[in-house]
C-alpha cells in the first residue's frame, strides 16, 4: 500500500482493514508492504506509471507491477475488488 502523510483514506483503511488483512486468505496470498508515496518517486523503476493518489495498492510480482487498485471507498468494495484482481492477474483462488 502506498500512502501518505495525513492521507484519510489510509487512516480509514488502516482502522477497517488493516487489523484483519494479514489474517484472510488474501492478506496471506499478498502479504502488504506499506511504503510513503515518496519512496515511488525516488525508485519508479518498478511502476508501470507514477502513483499519484493514495491509498494505492499495487500488486507485485518479481519486483514488477502487475496490477494496481487506487483509492479506498469502502471495506466491501475493497475486498471485492483485491479478490477479483487477485484471481484475474495470479493462480489464486478466493472465496467465491
């Protein structure tokens, strides 16, 4: 997840997801790293384009980007959308 200072919607996803993701499938599928938005700008390098707004999750593999989900309305939106990039872009398999 990238996020920065101040950023209220990665609060929100902090205090809504964040106590459980590391205990869902998901979350042991796609373990989160959190980084600062300037740590993308120093390093681009393994971002198909600039990250702009936060929160962005960007799914990687080998150290490249493979998809990514900007933003965070809700805790049902954002587990519906990680389970569908999840099984579109890897060989996992969500609950549904």
């Amino acid at each position: 997840m990238v996020e920065r200072e101040g950023c209220h919607y990665c609060i929100r996803w902090k205090n809504d997801v964040g106590p459980i993701y590391p205990k869902t499938q998901a979350g042991q599928f796609a373990p989160l790293r959190i980084i600062d938005i300037d740590e993308t700008r120093a390093d681009p390098t393994p971002y198909k384009s600039p990250i702009i707004y936060t929160p962005t999750f960007v799914l990687m593999n080998d150290g490249a980007e493979v998809s990514r989900m900007e933003g965070y309305a809700s805790e049902d939106f954002f587990w519906g959308v990680l389970e569908m990039t999840l099984e579109r872009e890897t060989d996992f398999e969500g609950t549904q």
